[in-house]
C-alpha cells in the first residue's frame, strides 16, 4: 500500500496565554494521498490553519504540540529547521491567504522565485531567472520578462497571488498546502485562480490541501473533505457524499447556512416582502459621478480617476437595491457620494424629495437622522473607549437631545434585543465582543433612529457563514419591521441574491445592467455579468464541476484609461486617441431591465 504524502495522527495543540490554556487543535488525524485534493473547512477558530502551520513547522512560541506527523514516511513533528528546511520550500510547501504581506516587499519578484530554486535545486543564477519566468508564464502572468524585475506592490492582488503560487510550485513539491487562496480575491481573478490551482495538479502530481470557509470553493476543487468545530474533525469523506448527504448537525447547519446563487430559495429562513409599486421612492440619484485627480509621473500633471461615472438608480420605501461589482469598481465612493459623505463632481441626490447634493450644513444635518451606513469592520467603526450601550444611544443624544438618559438606554436596551443582543452585554466594550456581536451592535446603532436609508457596505463580507446567515436574517426582519430602504452592497453574488429586490452591477464606475433580481440572475444580458455569475462557486461539486465559464479575456484596463469604459464596446474607440471618447449608453431591453451597450462578441 502506498505510503500517504501527509499522515497526521492524534495531533493536539495547546497556546499558553494571560486567560490560560487554550486548546487550539484537540487530536486530529487525517492522510492525504498523492495528486489528491482534500479540503479542510471550518469557521474561524475551529483550528484549520493552526494544523498545518504545526505541520510547516510555524506554530507561535507559546504553542505546545504532541502527536504526530509523517512526511512521506518521514516524522517531521519536533524536527530541527536545519533539517526541515530540506523538505518544506521545496518537498512541502505553502500559500498563505494575504500575499502581500508573504512576499518580501524590498525584494524583486524573480529573485523570491529563484531563492529556492538555487537553496533547494542548485540552480545557477541564470537557470534559476529562467525557470523563475517560465513559472510565471505557466501561471498566466503577462510579459513575465518584465515582472521578474517588479515588487510586489506593483502587482495587483490577483498576480501577487499567481507569484506566491508559482513560488511554491517552482521546486515541483509533493505537497502543496494552500491557506484560505483566494479569500481576498475578486470572483472573477478567484475563478482564475482556481481553475490554475486545478490544472498545475493535474499537471504535475501534486497533492493539496485547501484550507478556506467558502463550501463553493471545496466543491470546485476537493475531492475529499475534512469538516472542523473547536479543534476537531467533526465529519470526512468524499466531497460528493458530504455535500449531499451530511451526517454530522454542524456540517449540515454549515451546508444550510450557505447562500445558494443557483436559487433563491432560503430554506425556511426570513424572505424579502415585495416592493409595492406605488411606494414612495426614498432615494433617487441622476447621473452621479465622482472624479478624482491622481498625480501621474515625475513631472507633474495628473489623470482623472473616475471612480463612479453616471450612475443613476432610485429605492423605493422597503426595497433593497444589491450593488455588485469588483474592486475598484466604485460601490463604496458611491455609497459616501449618495449620504454627501464625499461630495459628488456632478449628478443630484435627493432623500425623500429634497436634494442634498448642495444642502448647507443645517440642512444636510437634519437630512443626516434619515441616512445612515453599517460598514464593513465593525470593530473599526466602533469607540474602542464606549460601552456598546452608550454607542448604541448616541445618535439618540445628537438627534434627540431633550431624552433623558434613562430614556436613551431604555431605547438602546430594546433595540439591542431586536438585534438579538443579550442585555448583559450593554457595559462590555467592543474588543469583548465576537465579530458577529460587533456587527449586530453596528446594525443596532444604525437602526435606533429608524432611518429611512441605510447603506450596508460589505457588511457581512468578515464573518463566518453561520455569522452572516444570522445577520442577513436580522436585516431582512427589520427591514420588515421598521420598513426602511437599503442599499446592500457586496462582491458576493450569492449574498445580493438573498437579500435584494434589484441589483446593480457596476464595472469601473459605470452601470452594466440594472434589473430585478429574478430578471438579473435568470437572464443576466451584459458579458460582465455573465461572467461574474459564472465564475462565483455554487457549493454543489455534481453542479461547480460541469458549469460552463464565461470568460473575460485580458487584462482589466486601468480606471485612469479614458478608453477603459470601452472594453466591452471596442467598436467605439475613437481612431485618434485624443478625441472624444464614446460614453456607453444603457438601453430597456426588458421592463425595469437596463444593459449598458457592447459588441457581441
């Protein structure tokens, strides 16, 4: 019988801290097999990464391990660097999630390659270089000459981790251990990146293991699953059976807690009510952009960043408009140009009739008690120095000073249960609290004026799925509720479907299409839509392994190209490039169905 290319039995680990013993990883075994790929999935904490930075010989100073684990046959577990470092870099080796703060910064991409090509394979300088480049070409990376001599800063997210992926496939490693890969990735550059990590197995033999929480991305890639919860395998087997018949309550809570892109179905969870037609239209934006000078070159001068460029849409009261779109696609300058946060280049905003685009102060204050936004880092947004009851009430203390404080933690007490917030936990302050708590007091705290708006900028995008299920649920009902209208805006298309009656899809600070969502995700018209629906995972390995990819082929332009807008309209490129460039028009090709205009291809 062949000897697994990884066999970790029994192992345990424990991190002395200030609270006392924490028991990271409690007697995990597990085998991975040549050219096999096994997924290990879990929400944050259940100890995934701490297994195998263990097994890569990376585990913090306070960190205590016992059990095993074999390296082809080989104990490697207590093994001294010197002698470690024969195997991991080159026979074992690792993606980390952020590979900007991986890579090297003040060391130039070709020489990170080639460092272990000559430590491991005594490669000549110049073979290394070689080599160096032909793996950059291997992994899709343009002009692969001229990147071996850039820094990582230079490269965009989706390249630097094609770089960390062909550093670590360089050396042709037995085995490739990859920590949450494409986690900080748009989903097109995530589909790419996937797709590479497939075919590079393939190619050479290489057993994996992927490490991550997104269920989509292990039904894309593994062939068997391990399934974690506080330190402990709580259910393995094939990939197959474990999504379509899960035996333990956690994985089945898991798969159910999953937003689904393929349907809209919630599964006995909280659903959106319909919009009715005559609703009162809370928020209207005509044409608004927002432009900013970027300084170019040694010698002065600037370019015009067009982060949002004639964007227009309206939300009715009690209606949710998903904003979908990629980084840099403009989602979150619009949503602080919309609350006259950053104050638009041109267009109109009106709340409830009045247009705050040019209010004065006063004005835009009293406008303020309507708007409000939850953000992303909730942790980020709340005063580390404020009881969470006291952040709760504030807004109450600016808009409605003749409360009395009695009154005010009574009002912050009530909506602190509407959000399922325990009252015990009014005094704590926000680093006591998990990140799931911190978002719900963020929603709280936008909510206790019962606003007319309220903005969700990836408000959900940091939490474990079991998290972000519960806090979608919490929206939808007060939503219900209090009927407000929301502008939720994400990069994950399973979560808009969820949540929003329309969605808009932005693409370098212009509309693309403009739909319901029933009309969006069922008849999507625009190629980029199509290819952003295509390349989200569905957590479904019968459906992920047989769907066809739409494509975008090259490079994304820059935002500071004028022409940049044109990608999908190449037939308007005007013949001098200092001419008057074309400005892509949206058409109705459907009721209430808006496509931004491109060639057929």
């Amino acid at each position: 019988m062949a000897v697994p290319v990884l066999s970790i039995e029994d192992l345990k680990i424990d991190f002395q801290t200030y609270d006392g013993v924490v028991n990271a990883v409690r007697g995990v075994s597990l085998n991975v097999e040549r050219g096999e790929v096994l997924g290990v999935v879990g929400e944050s904490g259940s100890g995934k990464s701490q297994t195998f930075m263990a097994v890569m010989g990376l585990l913090a100073a306070n960190g205590r391990l016992s059990g095993s684990a074999k390296f082809q046959g080989q104990e490697i577990l207590g093994l001294k660097p010197r002698a470690l470092n024969k195997i991991r870099g080159s026979k074992m080796t690792m993606i980390f999630q952020d590979p900007l703060t991986a890579l090297t910064p003040h060391v130039r991409i070709g020489e990170q390659i080639a460092e272990p090509l000559r430590l491991h394979l005594g490669m000549s300088d110049k073979a290394a270089r070689a080599h160096a480049k032909d793996w950059l070409q291997r992994v899709r990376i343009p002009d692969a000459a001229r990147r071996l001599d850039q820094y990582p800063h230079e490269l965009s997210g989706g390249m630097r981790q094609r770089v960390m992926i062909a550093g670590a496939m360089a050396c042709s490693p037995e085995l490739l251990i990859a920590d949450e890969p494409t986690t900080a990735l748009d989903v097109t550059v995530q589909a790419e990146i996937l797709d590479l990590m497939a075919e590079l197995g393939r190619e050479t033999g290489t057993a994996m293991v992927l490490i991550t929480h997104d269920m989509g991305v292990i039904a894309r890639l593994a062939d068997r699953v391990c399934v974690m919860k506080s330190g402990a395998y709580v259910e393995e087997g094939p990939a197959d059976a474990i999504f379509a018949a899960p035996k333990d309550p956690y994985t089945q809570a898991l798969l159910a807690a999953i937003p689904r892109l393929d349907r809209a179905d919630r599964g006995g969870r909280p659903t959106l009510e319909p919009v009715a037609a005559d609703a009162p239209v809370v928020v209207e934006a005509k044409d608004i952009e927002v432009h900013f000078p970027v300084n170019h070159g040694l010698f002065g001068g600037h370019k015009l960043l067009r982060a949002v460029d004639g964007v227009s849409f309206r939300v009715r009261q009690g209606e949710t408009l998903g904003v979908v779109g990629e980084s840099g696609c403009g989602k979150s300058t619009l949503s602080r140009a919309v609350l006259n946060l950053i104050p638009p280049t041109g267009g109109v905003v009106t709340v409830l009739g009045r247009d705050i685009t040019n209010a004065d102060r006063e004005s835009m204050r009293a406008a303020r008690r309507d708007l409000q936004i939850v953000f992303q880092d909730p942790l980020a947004s709340l005063d580390p120095r404020m009881p969470i009851g006291d952040s709760i009430a504030e807004p109450l203390q600016v808009f409605r000073p003749g409360l009395s404080r009695e009154d005010r933690r009574a009002a912050a007490a009530a909506m602190m249960e509407r959000c399922g917030l325990a009252p015990d936990l009014v005094n704590r302050y926000p680093h006591e609290l998990s990140g799931g708590q911190n978002q719900r007091v963020g929603i709280a705290r936008a909510m206790i004026l019962e606003p007319k708006l309220v903005i969700c900028d990836e408000a959900v995008s940091a939490l474990d799925v079991s998290i972000r299920a519960q806090i979608i649920d919490l929206l939808i009902e007060l939503q219900k509720q209090l009927g407000m209208a929301m502008m939720f805006i994400s990069h994950d298309l399973a979560v808009v479907r969820e949540i929003s009656h329309r969605v808009m899809v932005l693409y370098l600070g212009r509309v693309m299409e403009q739909a319901s969502r029933e009309q969006l995700y069922e008849d999507p018209r625009h190629p980029y839509t199509k290819a952003l629906l295509s390349a989200a995972p569905i957590p479904d390995p019968k459906i992920e392994r047989t769907r066809d990819r739409v494509r975008l082929t090259g490079e994304p332009p820059s935002p500071l190209d004028p022409l940049a807008a044109l990608r999908f309209l190449p037939s308007k490129r005007p013949i001098d490039s200092k001419g008057p460039v074309y400005a892509p028009q949206l058409r109705e090709v459907a009721p209430g169905h808006l496509v931004s205009e491109f060639d057929p291809v």
